[in-house]
C-alpha cells in the first residue's frame, strides 16, 4: 500500500469519525452500536498512522518502505506516550 492509498484511508476514517460524533452532538448521542464504531475507527486511525510513520522512518533510513507492514491493535495502542 502506497503512502498516498494510507492517506487516502486515514481521510476516510477521519470523515466517517467527524460524521458520527456531528450525529453523536447534535441528536441523543450515538446508540452502542456507534460507540463502538467509533472506538474501532480510533484504533484503526492510530494503526495506519503508525504504519505510514514506519514507511517514512524506513524511506528516511534507506530502507524499502515498502517493509513495513501494519502492526495489530494491541501493540498499537499499548505504545508508551
């Protein structure tokens, strides 16, 4: 996958993230089912910017980008901040 394809996607992501929470704000709130959406989306969003952060690093390294490979959801979101 191209950088510019995990751009692309983490576009999308954001958008359909922007769309829950104005549909989240501006009527009762979002039922379980777009809680859970959303919290998919934030795990999905921080897996691709991760992997284009790895591609950058590796290109920065002299490295193929095309090395890096998106890490599961669990080894993202237990990254130390």
């Amino acid at each position: 996958m191209a950088d510019e394809q995990i751009s692309d996607y983490i576009e999308a992501l954001v958008k359909e993230e922007h769309d829950l929470l104005d549909r989240g704000g501006s009527e009762r709130g979002l039922d379980a089912a777009g809680h859970e959406r959303l919290a998919a989306i934030h795990v999905e969003l921080d897996r691709y910017w991760d992997l284009l952060r790895q591609r950058r690093a590796r290109r920065a390294a002299g490295q193929d980008p095309e090395g890096a490979s998106p890490r599961d959801a669990d080894t993202v979101e237990h990254y130390l901040q």
